[in-house]
C-alpha cells in the first residue's frame, strides 16, 4: 500500500542516495565538518557513512535535514 506525500522530500529516498548526494556536493571533508560524524573524516566511503548513521538516530537525523535543506537551495 503505497500513499502519496507530496510534502515529503525525502520519501522515496533511500539513506545511499541522500548520501551519494550529500558527498557529490559537499565532499567527504565539509561534510564531516557540517554533522562531526568521524566516519566521514576516518576513511570515509558510502558503506561506512550508512553503517554509522544506520545505528546512530542522531546521525539519520542529520543527514535528512541536511539533504532537505539542500533541497531548499
């Protein structure tokens, strides 16, 4: 059962996509800077990145309202 929601931007979206995302416009380094998650500064790759942020409700968080606000611009 699928419902519209058309004032949702993140729905359809999946972790890997706003991440990929995230990473193409900002790169590993400001975006480590922006959320201070050391995943994204200590080897970062997309695999870790969703490991930890997977596990982590504060780092889910962040990253959807980033990529919300991203969508704003």
């Amino acid at each position: 059962m699928t419902t519209d929601q058309p004032n949702n931007p993140t729905h359809g979206v999946t972790l890997e996509m706003m991440l990929t995302h995230l990473v193409n416009i900002y790169g590993w380094d400001e975006l480590s800077d922006m959320t201070k998650i050391k995943a994204f500064a200590v080897n970062p790759s997309i695999k870790s990145g969703l490991n930890f942020i997977r596990k982590t409700p504060w780092g889910k968080k962040k990253i959807e309202d980033l990529y919300r606000d991203c969508l704003k611009k």
